[in-house]
C-alpha cells in the first residue's frame, strides 16, 4: 500500500494569513473568537470568529486584481495561491482537488440572481482561477468534512488515482448557519469553553484552508508526517443529536487504529472536536474512555477559531502536523474545570514535549463521525 | 490493491413519476400535483410503517424511499455498508425553506426542525438509522452524476476492507425537479460494476 504524506499546508483564518501566523498566536493562545456586531450577520452583538473583509482584500490584492470574488471564493482561492507559491513542484494540473464546504456561498442565497449559492459554483470558480481541465470535486459532509476529506484524499492515493492531493476546506460565519444554530440554542453567550463545566454552547467561525496530500516523501518538510490510519463511521442513532455511547466515534477511532497498527496507548496526543455543547463534549469523552483514552492529553482548538465547519477539521488536522514538527501543545482555550462524566485529559498550558503520533476526531449532524492517525515517521 | 470483483446487486431509479428497480418499472404515479403527495404515494405503496420518514425533508425522502427499493428482500444488511451519495443541488431546497424564515427580521423563525436538512449528509444519517448501518458515509457535489468517480471511489472502500459492500448513487432535488439512482454494491449479483455499466443503468 503506497504511503500518504502530509507535505504542506495553509491557514486564512481571523489568526492570520499563513500557517506560520496562525501557529504564533496559537502559541500566545490568542484567541480570533471577538464581540462581533455586524447587522448584515446579525441585529444584536454575538461572539464569533469573523475574518476581516479589509485585511482579506490586502492579502488578495497581492495575488490579484481581480475583486470580482465572493468572500469565501477569495479565501480558499487565497489558500490554493499560497500553497502554490511556497511550493514551486507541486502541480496543480496534475493533481486531484477535493474541496470541502458545508455551506459554500450560503450568504449569496438571499440575492435574487444567487447562483452562486449552489456548491458546484465553487468548484468552477477554482477550476477557472487556476485554468483546470476537471472541475473539482465537492466533499460536503456536514462537520467531518474537513477531516474525511483528507482521508477521501489519503485514499485516492493509496489506490493510485493520483500522486498529488490537493485539500481545500472553507466555511463563512453566515446569518443562514449561526440562525439555524441559534434556532438549537446551541449558541454560546460568550466564547465557548470546550469540555469545560461552564460551557454553554458553541461559537461559530470562518476561515480556509488548503494542505497537499503527497505520495512521495521527499516533499517532506523538516520531519516526515504520514496519515497512517483514517475511518469514518455512522452513529445510526439521531441526525442531530450525539450518541449517547458515542458508539460512530469509538468506532471510527478503533478502525483507524487497526489500520495504523497502533493501539490507544500509542497515542500522544488527540485534536478532538470539541464544539463546546453539553451533548457534543459529552459523547466524545465516553468515546474516548471506550477507546482507552482518558489519560492522553486532549484540546479542542474551538476556542480558538470558533466552529468554521467544513474547514475546522481540516484546519486541526493541519494544526497536528505542525505540532507533531515542533514538538508542542497547545493550551484548550476556554477550559477552566472538567464538566463531562468521563476522566479525560484536557490540556491547560502550553508546552514543549516529543510527540510522535496524534489522533484527529470529528463529529457532525447526520451522525457522522472521522478519526484520523497523523504520525511522524521520520 | 487487491483486484476483487464487484456486482450491482440492486438498482433503483426515481424519475419523471416512475419508480424502477432493477431497470423494471414498479410503481408510476404521474397524477400527484406535489412531489410530497407522490413520495407519500410510493410510502404507500411499499407498505412502509416508519414513522421518522413524516418528519423528512424531501431530499431525504427520495433517497430513503430508493434505499429502501434497493434493500427491498435483502436478507442481511450488513452494518459496515458504506453509502457513496452525490448530487448537484445539495440540500438547497430546504435551504431555501430555511431561507424563508430568516428573509424578513420582522417575522424571524428559523426552525432547528428545518435546519437540520441543510446539510446533504442528512440523507445518508436517515438510512443509516433505518437499517442501523454504522458505516463510512460519504456525500459528493457535482455538476452529473460522475459514474467513473463514484464506482473507483465505492471499490477503494471495499477493496480495502473499509466496506462489505455500498449503496452508492445520485439523489438530487432543485425546484421540484428531482433525479434518483441508488445502487447496492456488492460482491454478489450478475451485472459487473464497471463505470460504464453503472452509467448504462442511471441513463437507462
């Protein structure tokens, strides 16, 4: 089985415009979650990770001219350019596209020529940008996109479809998504406190994302980091309410595991979900302790960025990488005292120590559940 | 890889008020002035008694209803059946509902009943806890239905054991006009899975 490297990647969220700017305010575990009062989004002020417009046109403004671009479509185009640039042999044309999005240009649904709105338009929008032969392929998998996309990625060249993968995730904070979270009363009043006893819900976010998926190792930066292991796995219990046994998520994370030839004691360090609802943050603690991991230090990067869905496992998995190459962890932000009824082990300060091998999770509406292994191999 | 052979077990189309499995049409219902009164109406027909399928969307209906078309008189089901769904609509009909109760701030009342089925994967949730498949989903956009993407996709999965076997189709919903191709993938059946017996059914 051909091995599947992660070789680089880029973050345009509200913690800055490159993976390197967002690592250092991680680091001063600032967070992008802000007061946001903006009448367009929403009549009264809510908390929110909300990516600058003006800061977003500077930093597109030096790849483009071109302002004729909806919000989301600059991100992730933005995304795309910068990964381009940094890594001079990595060829577009010659390597498959997976894009993950929730929701893609929902704010243009209210527009009465709103075309835009259908996902598919994104998909153009990149193959022009970049003057593709195919058009890109859509993943939208409610919260796990972003993660199963990397393993739909991770697949595809284990089977030798292509060589190259190029992941691109992006989600905006919407009226339409924070409304209907709204509508759940799964909106937290102020930023959210992932596994946290005083948690009240979540925050939303938006950002992009883009991470090249590589056959061959000597795309490798610095160390080599490899997805070893990947599955998904349905609840088949409520479409919008966890399992109560988290039993899609234990599942998921002991397939991967299987498949890494790893067991739970392996496992240095997990990037969990963590959206920072009562049910959510419950449901992943009980899976985890089922899987045998309630010792191994846990955060949630909600805190941090808000919930951007279709991006935020995307974002935390690439996250992992550059943890697993600087050997560090950082903080979950938002986390005062435990408040699930299972033990695990939440990180509360930043710090320097060998990791080897990270398990990325994720869990979304329609009772979907991804674990991945993200391992340094070398 | 390993180079097992694979079957389309079941095929189910919903189209132009016509239900078909397995290329034979099975139920035809051209009268029905709503594409709720006609899903009802193929319900009634199967003699289905689910009560969760009332509170569905009408995307998640249709992909049900050929869920249960293909499954129809298969014995097991096994539990590590992936679903493989795409479409070109996503979810964008209740989208649009949900659109509906947030337009004017006045009259402000979003649903979290509506909400829910904003998002495409809802479908494959469905089925999963209807025949308690607790199984790889995946959901892909595309402009067609992309027969050579969605049978390499639905192999890789069973050729590496993340699968038994796979319902895989297109089940797409835009303004009333809809288009559903469901088929069972497995290692049992006398149509061979290639690409283009997969694209002969869906055009068929």
């Amino acid at each position: 089985m051909r091995k599947v490297y992660l070789a680089d990647d880029t973050i345009i969220s509200p913690l800055g415009f490159s993976t390197e700017e967002n690592l250092q305010n991680l680091r001063n575990n600032s967070t992008g979650i802000k007061e946001v009062l903006d009448d367009s989004i929403w009549p009264s002020v809510f908390y929110g990770a909300l990516l600058d417009n003006d800061s977003l046109s500077d930093a597109w403004g030096s790849f483009s001219n071109d302002s004729d671009y909806t919000k989301l479509e600059k991100m992730m185009l933005l995304s795309v350019s910068k990964l381009l640039k940094q890594n001079p042999s990595l060829n577009i044309h010659k390597s498959g596209i997976i894009i993950s999005t929730t929701k893609g240009n929902i704010d243009k649904l209210r527009e009465k020529n709103n075309n835009k709105a259908y996902l598919g338009s994104i998909a153009v929008t990149i193959q022009d940008y970049f003057k593709l032969e195919k058009t890109p392929t859509i993943l939208s998998n409610a919260c796990i996109s972003g993660g199963l996309a990397l393993a739909i990625g991770k697949r595809m060249i284990q089977s030798a479809l292509f060589d190259d993968i190029i992941v691109i995730g992006g989600d905006l904070l919407s009226e339409f998504t924070l409304s209907g979270f709204f509508s759940f009363q799964a909106v937290s009043p102020k930023p959210c406190k992932p596994f946290c006893k005083n948690r009240t819900g979540i925050s939303l976010g938006e950002a992009a994302a883009a991470a090249w998926l590589s056959s061959d190792i000597k795309n490798s930066k610095r160390s080599v980091i490899e997805i070893t292991g990947d599955a998904t796995a349905n609840d088949a219990n409520h479409i919008s309410g966890p399992s109560r046994t988290g039993e899609g998520l234990y599942k998921s994370i002991n397939k991967a595991l299987k498949e890494a030839a790893l067991s739970s004691n392996h496992i240095d360090f997990i990037t969990a979900h963590g959206t920072a609802t009562p049910f959510n943050d419950e449901m992943e603690a009980i899976a985890f302790n089922r899987s045998g991991l309630k010792n191994t230090p846990i955060n949630s990067l909600k805190g941090y960025y808000g919930h951007t869905l279709g991006a935020s496992a995307l974002i935390e998995s690439i996250i992992a990488r550059h943890c697993l190459l600087n050997n560090e962890l950082f903080a979950s932000l938002g986390f005062e005292e435990l408040g699930v009824s299972q033990p695990i082990n939440v990180i509360t300060t930043n710090s320097n120590q060998t990791i080897h091998r990270v398990l990325k999770t994720a869990s979304g509406f329609g009772g979907c559940n991804v674990a991945l292994i993200i391992e340094k191999t070398g | 890889m390993s180079g097992k052979e694979y079957y389309i077990s079941n095929f189910c189309t919903i189209r132009n008020g016509c239900v078909f499995k397995n290329g034979k049409l099975i139920y035809k219902d051209i009268t029905s002035e709503s594409l709720k009164d006609f899903s009802k109406n193929i319900y009634k027909f199967m003699e289905l008694n689910y009560s969760k399928f009332h509170k569905m969307d009408e995307l998640c209906k249709l992909g049900f209803l050929a869920s249960e078309v293909v499954l129809q008189n298969e014995e097991n089901v096994d539990e590590d059946t992936a679903l493989v769904f795409s479409n070109r609509a996503s979810s964008l009909d209740t989208d649009r509902k949900h659109q509906h109760t947030i337009e004017d701030r006045e009259q402000f009342f979003p649903s979290p009943a509506i909400f829910v089925y904003t998002l495409p994967n809802i479908i494959m949730g469905e089925i999963s806890i209807r025949n308690n498949m607790k199984s790889e989903n995946a959901f892909f956009v595309t402009e067609t239905f992309q027969p050579h993407f969605i049978s390499n996709y639905s192999e890789i999965l069973m050729n590496t054991g993340k699968a038994s076997s796979v319902i895989c189709g297109w089940v797409d919903l835009d303004s009333n006009k809809y288009d559903v191709f469901l088929a069972l993938l497995s290692t049992k059946g006398i149509r061979r899975l290639t690409k283009e017996e997969l694209s002969k059914l869906y055009n068929q």
